[in-house]
C-alpha cells in the first residue's frame, strides 16, 4: 500500500504544489504554536527563577559558613602568628646583633694594637648601655613597634663601629705619618 501511495504522490505532484491552505488555518496553526510557547515559557521562568533562588540561597549559606569557619581559624591562629612573628624579629635582632658585634670586636682587636681603646671607652659604654636598655624595651615594646627599637638598636651599632673604624683610621695616618716622617729623617 506503500507502494501505490509514493507512486499516486508522484503522479500527482502538480497538483499538490498549487494548494494552499486557507488564511484560517495558518491563524489557527500561529494561535497553537504561540499559546504552547508561552507555556513552555512560564515553566522555563519558573524552574529557571527557582534554580537561581535555591543557587543564591546556597551560596550565601556557603559564604556565611566560610566566613564563620574563617573567623575561628583566624582567632585561634592569630596568638600563634603573633608567636611566630615574635620569634621572627627576635631571630632577626639576633642576626643583627651577632653581624655588628662581630665587626666590632674586629675594630677593637685593630684598636688594641695602638692602645688607644682608653681614650674612647666612655663613649664605647655610654653606647653599651643604650643598646642594653634598647634591648629591654624591644622585649616589652607593643606589637607593631619592633621596628623602631630595632632602628634605634642598628643605629647604635653603627654609631659605634662608625667611631671604631674613625679612631683607626686617625691611628693609621698617624702611624703613616710618622713612618714617611722616619724614612725622610733616614734619607737625610
């Protein structure tokens, strides 16, 4: 029956290319497509405005739980981050200490060989017992003001290895002085 269907279609064709069908019928067509459509719409709103409620809802829920969570972890690591820090300057200033010091007692192992430490001790220890006194107040000094102690401190420590290295360097020109001043005496 197939057969005898395809084969009248095809016979026939012409004459089923000029019908059209009438104004009514399209309007009727356009009127059911249009009244699904909107149908389909309104569900599509409604599932598509519910999905993005509930998405709201969870990520607010999400960032609030966060937010608390964070909070806690925050509270709880903030002593042992103050520790830390502690810690840190503190290694710090001892690294500081440990460099200055050094370079120090260079100048003052230089200093020794003139015997003239003598003649700069008061103002060695006056600096002393500054960058003593420094060192208790960096102990006891507020969070966030380390760093003005420990300027201070370097300060101090520079001044006195400024003075050092100005002492030998004063001994060395007179000591070069004294040895042009010899060799000229011998060539005489």
């Amino acid at each position: 029956m197939k057969d005898q269907l395809e084969e009248y279609i095809q016979e026939n064709r012409e004459a089923f290319d000029d019908a059209v069908p009438s104004l009514k019928v399209w309007a009727a067509i356009d009127k059911e497509l249009s009244a699904q459509s909107t149908t389909v719409a309104q569900k599509g709103r409604r599932i598509s405005l519910w999905r993005v409620m509930t998405m709201a809802a969870s990520v607010v829920l999400l960032l609030g739980v966060g937010a608390i969570i964070g909070r806690q972890l925050s509270i709880g690591n903030s002593a042992h981050n103050n520790l830390a820090l502690d810690n840190e300057i503190f290694r710090e200033v001892e690294d500081m200490k440990t460099y200055y010091e050094t370079d120090i007692k260079s100048k003052e192992a230089q200093l020794v060989k003139y015997n003239e430490r003598k003649n700069i001790a008061p103002d060695l220890e006056q600096i002393d017992q500054q960058l003593q006194e420094l060192s208790e107040e960096l102990k006891s000094v507020p969070a966030g003001s380390e760093e003005q102690v420990i300027n201070a401190m370097i300060n101090s420590y520079q001044a006195k290895a400024a003075i050092l290295e100005k002492v030998l360097e004063n001994l060395e020109n007179k000591k070069s002085q004294t040895n042009k001043n010899n060799s000229d005496e011998t060539n005489i």
